[in-house]
C-alpha cells in the first residue's frame, strides 16, 4: 500500500440505484451498496478479505479508511 490511510471513491449509479465504492491501490475493490450506510460496512469487509488475500502487512494498529462520496443532483431552473 502506498499511504498510510485508504481512500475509497463512493459514487452513486443513478441507472443501477445504487452506491459503488473503488480505490485504485486495491486490485479488486468493488462494492455496490443501496444507501451509504449500508455502502461502509461493506468496503471495510472487503478490504479486510483483500489484504488477507493478498498478504498485506503493516506496522500500523488502525488503517485510517476514508470512504468519499459524491452524488450529482440537478434541479429545474426556475428562471429557464
């Protein structure tokens, strides 16, 4: 791992309904979740199974995991 804490992009699929968590650093961090709530559970879950899989090690106790997330919303114009 490149840093000291992950940063996990939570963006929402307005076609699927749904939340999706991917971090670049992470080969395979996937994690698709109907709220954002639901959506943290999840990718802490995954990122746990994927260092264990991979064999991650760290001299740190605690892996700070940031969870971003960005949701578009539009508007009607009430000038246009």
């Amino acid at each position: 791992m490149k840093h000291a804490s992950i940063i996990v992009r939570a963006d929402w699929d307005e076609e699927a309904g749904v939340w999706v968590a991917s971090n670049d650093d992470i080969e395979g961090l996937a994690v698709e979740a109907n709220t954002f709530e639901t959506l943290e559970p999840k990718v802490v879950a995954v990122i746990t199974d994927l260092f264990e899989l991979n064999g991650f090690t760290s001299s740190l106790p605690e892996i700070p995991v940031h969870i971003m997330a960005e949701q578009l919303v539009r508007i009607l114009n009430p000038t246009y």
